[in-house]
C-alpha cells in the first residue's frame, strides 16, 4: 500500500484546477491507501485546493416510516416499526452518517463551518454561506442549484457517482419522480419532500462524462472533478432521452421501481 501524504494531495488536487471554483466533495479516505493524518490531512488538502467546499451531512437515523401514506412513495409502510424505534430527534450538532465516510463529519466539525438545518439533507461548508442558504424544506438539494449558478464544481474524491448527490439535484430538474420522507424533530414528526430516488445506477453517467472529466490519481485512489453544469444537462438530456435511464437493475428496488411506475402512469397520460 502506497503512503499519501498532505503533499502529494494538495500537488494532485492542483492539478484539478479549481482553486478560484466552490466545490461540493464526496470522500472515501480509506480509497486513498494510507494517508499521512488521515482525515484531517485530507480535508486541509482539499480546503486548500478549493475555493468554497460543500459536503452532505446527512442524517438517515432521524428518519420514521408512517404506517400510511401517499401512494407510489417508494417505500414499505409500517414495515420499519424497529427503525422507527430507534430514530433519533435531529439535532443542528447531530453527527453525519457513518456511511457518508468521516470526511463531512471532521468538515461540520471545521471551526469555520456552517451546517444546514434540513433534518435529513443538511449540508456542512466553509466559505459557502451563500450556498447553504438556498437549501429549504421544499427543496433539499437547492444548495447544489447555487453552487451550479456559481460555476462549481463536483469533486469525487475516492469515490464514483453512486454516491453523487447532484444527479439527484439534476434528476428532479429533469421532471423525474421525487418521494416524500418524514424526519424526527425534538417536539415532533415534519414531513420532508423532495426526497431523492435510488443512486445504485449512478454509474451509467460515466461514459456519456468521460470528455468532461478531470481526473488524477493520488495514492491508491482516483479522484475526479467535472462542472455541474455539464452533469445537470448530461443527465437531464440521459433522462430525457431514456426516462428509465440511471436507474439500477436490483428487482426490489422500492424508488428505482417507484419511477418506473410513475413513467409508465405518464406514458398512459
Ligand atoms: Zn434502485
């Protein structure tokens, strides 16, 4: 296994060129091989090689299925009655989820950082107060529309587009199929809309980026930046030409299946 240290990613990281680009990041450190500092190391090299930085620090754990709903809503109704049990009311210092990796965590963490107040959605950056203002109740991922205005960019740092938040934010621009989710608070249950399909066949969108991408390598890993422009009209002209594109191949896929009926109800239409 290669050593990474901070120079070898903040000499990568610049050759992405975005030192004058507000990003929104998605980080896999153990992609990476073994980085000198960790964590941290990795979150100062980026910060450095950025001007703005955004990342998800989303909170499954405060999430509750009701026992009834709207149809369609690509979810099992009364069917996580032990999940429900253990959700935990949302919380502005409430720690991201493990399975966002441990950089958004040490990144909220970040003395200079500013975190949203979405109880599923909430989003953590530093220099990006403006983004973070454009996110609302009604429109979860509105912080990756202003960061689009803005020119920014997505940079993948050790991971692929499966766990690529903004071709949600480019799926909902393209008409498809939005869900409905509900969120524990302190004093009581707050519906949550807007909530994103399945990502599991984000992959797809890979070839049609391939001429967009920059991409270095550092250590073990891959990482990859591409403007958000490009990747909002690349899926919405995927989408638009195949309504079933992005979605992934599991048979039980509540969402994925969900879209697919809704396209079919439009079809009929
Ligand atoms: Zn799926």
């Amino acid at each position: 296994m290669l050593t990474v240290t901070f120079t070898d990613l903040r000499t990568a990281l610049f050759k992405l060129g975005l030192s004058h680009t507000p990003v929104i990041a998605h980080a896999s450190l153990r992609a990476f091989g073994e980085v000198v500092g960790g964590a941290e190391t990795l979150l100062r090299a980026t910060l450095d090689s950025v001007w703005a930085l955004v990342m998800p620090t989303f909170t499954y754990m405060t999430m509750i299925t009701p026992e009834v709903g709207p149809p369609n809503n690509g979810i099992a109704y009364g069917s996580e009655l032990d999940l429900n049990r253990m959700a935990e009311p949302f919380k502005p210092d409430m720690p991201a989820d493990k399975q966002m990796g441990i950089l958004p965590e040490m990144l909220r963490q970040h003395a200079r950082a500013r975190r949203t107040a979405h109880p599923i959605q909430s989003f953590a950056g530093i220099y990006a107060d403006k983004f973070l203002a454009a996110q609302t109740l009604q429109n979860p991922l509105g912080p990756i529309g202003a960061l689009a205005e803005a020119d920014g960019w997505v940079l993948l740092l050790g991971v692929d587009h499966t766990v690529n938040t903004s071709i949600h934010y480019a799926e909902r621009m393209a008409g498809r199929k939005q869900f409905t989710r509900w969120a524990l608070l302190p004093d009581r249950i707050i519906e949550c809309p807007g909530f994103p399909g399945d990502s599991a066949g984000f992959e797809a969108i890979t070839p049609v980026l391939i001429n967009e991408t920059r991409r270095v390598r550092v250590g073990d890993a891959v990482v990859q930046a591409l403007s958000l422009r490009s990747l909002i009209q690349a899926v919405k002209d995927t989408i638009q030409a195949d309504p079933l594109a992005l979605l992934c191949d599991r048979p039980d896929c509540e969402r994925c299946n969900a879209v697919r009926e809704a396209v079919k109800l439009k079809r009929v239409a």
